[in-house]
C-alpha cells in the first residue's frame, strides 16, 4: 500500500518511474517496523513528455507495452 501511494505522489508530481521493480525498492528500519522507500530515478521522465523508447527492466515491463 504505501509503495502505491509513493507512486500515487510521483505521479501528481507529473514523474513516471519507468522501472519499479523489488531491486528499486529499499527498506528503511523504524523503531517498529520497515518503511518501504522508492529508489534509482535514472529511466524516470516527466509525464507530459512524449515518450519515443520503452524503458525498464525487461521482466518488469508492462506486457502490454513489450509487443507494440
């Protein structure tokens, strides 16, 4: 839930990822448990720019976006 919601603030931000996968997300110890933090920016763009190349890690890329 709050991976989404990090994403959910990305994105009122006008920022795509472009490569949410397990590997970009780090784990930061509280006092009782583990926040999840969203890491490694470099395939990230701004939402309103238009896009020409597919992005991301392979295994984690949409499938609906790998055959078009």
């Amino acid at each position: 839930f709050k991976i989404a919601k990090g994403v959910e603030c990305l994105h009122s931000m006008n920022l795509l990822h472009r490569d949410l996968k397990p590997d970009n997300i780090l784990l930061k110890k509280t006092s009782e448990s583990y926040e999840p933090l969203i890491s490694d920016f470099g395939h990230s763009k701004e939402n309103k720019m238009f896009m020409t190349s597919l992005r991301g890690t392979p295994l984690y890329v949409d499938p609906a976006l790998q055959y078009t």
